[in-house]
C-alpha cells in the first residue's frame, strides 16, 4: 500500500483561491496516474489531497518493488511539475508512506437505516501503517516500514531513519527512506 499526502494542503486550502488548489490538486494527481499505472498500481481511494495506491501480484517481493518504484517516480515528477507550473503558495511538497503485506481487499458496505453504500477498499495493519507512516514529518522522502525494506532492499538504497512511535501503534516501527533504485554493472 502507498500513501501519498500534500504538504501543507489545510493552510494550503485556507489561504488560497478555492480554483487554483483545485488547479493544483488535479494537475499533481493527473501526472501522479501515470507512475502509478506504468508500475501497475491502482488507485483505491483519493479523500481530498491524498490517494492510497494498491499494488497486487503473484510475488510480495514483486509488488513491493513496483510500489516503492512508484512512489519514487511520484517523487520525480513532483520534481518536474513544480518546476512548470508556479503557484501563489509555492512548491507543492509529498508525504509518502509504504507497508507491504497482506490486506483484505474488496467491497465493505456501509449500511443504514437510510442507504447502503458499497465501496471497494484495501483494510488491515498494512494499510494503517502505511498511513502512519506518510505521517512521519519527512517532506519528498519515499518512506518504507520493515516489512517493505526487507522485499526491496536488495534492489533499493536505503537509509535507516529510525524507530518511531506511531500513532495508535503500540510498537516503534522502524522507518527506512528510499533513497534511489541500486546501479548494477554486469560481472565478466
């Protein structure tokens, strides 16, 4: 699972004209797709200024990797967009949080005594740390739980940050960046 949070988006929206955050938001969503569905990833929900990707396969080592790919590349092209485009709160900066493992995934339905309302979602310890981990106050960092670090870190640098107490986690969960994709040069 991978969170992706704006920085600063409530004072953001607060501060500024309603139709420039809105400019911004689909603009930085719009682009941030395409890394998502190059990497086959799908949107499982969008809630105001963040979205929650999903990554599905036969291997955990395999979708872990595609994620923590994916959010580098959000990155990059974060990069890029704030270098086109000039808002009147200036640079748009990411909070990005990754958790590897098993969810339930499918149609919960909220039921009541006026409406049902089924809606598809991913649910489980692995997203709630994923979330928890978007929150750690690192602007632009791919940050990684342990769980993530151990499928990709063979293909990834990585740096240990520490251990951190999460919201409503009993646990300190220690918290890794990504910092790029591994070179490798052949061996003869």
């Amino acid at each position: 699972v991978v969170f992706v949070d704006l920085h600063n988006f409530s004072r953001i929206t607060e501060e500024n004209d309603q139709r420039a955050v809105n400019h911004m938001v689909e603009n930085h969503f719009y682009n941030y797709i395409r890394c998502i569905h190059q990497n086959g990833g799908e949107i499982n929900e969008t809630a105001g200024d963040g979205i929650m990707v999903i990554f599905k396969s036969d291997t955990i080592e395999d979708f872990a990797a595609r994620a923590v790919q994916t959010a580098l590349d959000i990155v990059r092209e974060n990069e890029e967009i704030n270098k086109k485009y000039k808002y009147p709160f200036g640079d748009v900066g990411l909070h990005i949080g990754l958790s590897s493992g098993e969810a339930y995934v499918g149609t919960t339905r909220l039921k009541s005594s006026l409406v049902d309302r089924w809606t598809y979602t991913a649910s489980g310890l692995v997203t709630i740390l994923a979330a928890r981990i978007a929150s750690v106050p690192q602007i632009n960092k791919v940050l990684i739980g342990p769980d993530t670090f151990e499928r990709i870190q063979a293909d990834f640098v990585c740096q240990r940050l520490g251990d951190f107490k999460l919201k409503n986690v009993s646990k300190k969960v220690p918290i890794y960046e990504v910092i790029k994709e591994k070179e490798y040069s052949p061996t003869y």
